[in-house]
C-alpha cells in the first residue's frame, strides 16, 4: 500500500509540474513604438537628390499597453514600406520610381499584381534592420527619378507563419502592433494629403497618419 500511495503522489508531483510549464490561455497585445527620421528632412527634393531614412534603437523597447519592458533581440518586425504618388488618380504604387542607396539594413522591392484601381507598377519594399550588439540600426537612401507629390508610410503585420512571437507574457498567445514616430511627430505634411484626388488618400485620419510613420514631401524638376 505505501508503495502504491509513494506512486500516487508521484505521479501528481509530476503532473503539476507540467501544468505549470504550460502557459496560461490568454491573449496579450504587445504594442511597441520604432523611431524613424528623415536625415534631410525638407518639404521639397529635387529628381535625382538622395531623401536618406535613419531608423536606430536598442533591444530594449517600452511596451505602450502595460508598464513591462521587453528585451527584444535581433528580431524581424516585419516592416513594409510603402511609397505612394498622393495627387495620382487613382493613388499609384510609386516606390519602383526611386533608386535605392543602401548604407545599413536592407531594403527588398517586391512586385504585387495588379488590378484596375492600382495605378503605375503596383509594388512595395520590406524593410528590415541590422541588429549588431543589442543595437537595431537602418538607413537607406531613396532617389527620386521623377517629380511628383510622394506619400511614405511604413506598415508591420504579424501573422503566422511570418513570426512566432514570444516576449514571455505567460500567455499562450502574443502579438504584436508596431507603430511609427517620423521625425518626433512634426512636420510631415499631413495637410497635403488634403489637396489630393483619391478619396482614400483624403480620408486618411491625422491619428492613422501619425501612427503610420508617414511623410509627404514634393519632389521638383
């Protein structure tokens, strides 16, 4: 009998253990915020000037939903850029429009088909950092190579397979909403987005068009 009962209570040591490897079923947002500027930042560039985009920060990011701090190293945020032509009718995909200047991470066009409503050669690039010694670091150089009102904005979807995030929150599912502060949040030209002739581009909120990383700048002859 003393056999059987040691037995017993082994196998519900056992058990309790396991269970307690196991993460609890909840659900956690993470929301972080990545920093970016225009090097040069100015309203208007000339065809043929290089518009250099600087992105830079550690491996420890704030998380914006709770007062947890998260070590998040060499880590692929998923980041997509996208580079618009604002006064186009309809918008047109406009980043196979610039030279790239590479100087740190890295910066993929990828072609997406086409439809009716998706003007010029539909396409966007993925971006992604260099992480060096606890450091993120970016920047790329993006020629003009025709005058024009351009949009940049910056987009990060997390969906399986793509990445499977765990920050150790303890629950069994954690995702992630990135958001972008361009040049601290000033001077982007959110106001031009207003003259445009897409209704998308016009009822862009400025709350989205923060968040979003955009910037809006002229490019001359």
């Amino acid at each position: 009998m003393k056999i059987i009962i040691r037995i017993l209570l082994l196998l519900a040591l056992l058990t309790n253990n396991a269970c307690s490897c196991l993460k609890t079923p909840c659900s956690k947002l993470w929301k972080f915020e990545l920093p970016f500027n225009i090097e040069n930042h100015h309203n208007t560039y000339h065809v043929g000037d290089t518009i250099w985009m600087v992105s830079e920060f550690g491996s420890t990011l704030q998380d914006l939903n709770s007062p947890d701090v998260v070590n998040v190293e060499d880590f692929d945020f998923n980041i997509d850029l996208f580079v618009d032509e604002v006064y186009g009718t309809p918008i047109s995909f406009a980043s196979d429009r610039f030279l790239l200047v590479e100087e740190s991470g890295k910066l993929t066009y990828i072609a997406i088909q086409g439809s009716p409503d998706l003007g010029g050669n539909p396409g966007y690039l993925k971006l992604q950092h260099d992480y060096n010694s606890g450091q993120y670091s970016f920047k790329y150089g993006l020629v003009p190579q025709m005058e024009g009102v351009f949009l940049i904005s910056l987009n990060s979807f997390f969906n399986a397979p793509y990445n499977k995030i765990n920050f150790g929150s303890g629950c069994n599912e954690e995702m992630d909403k990135i958001l972008f502060n361009m040049n601290n949040k000033v001077n982007n030209n959110f106001n031009l987005l207003s003259f445009s002739p897409d209704s998308r581009i016009v009822e862009v909120s400025e709350e989205d068009f923060i968040a979003g990383g955009m910037f809006v700048f002229t490019v001359v002859p």
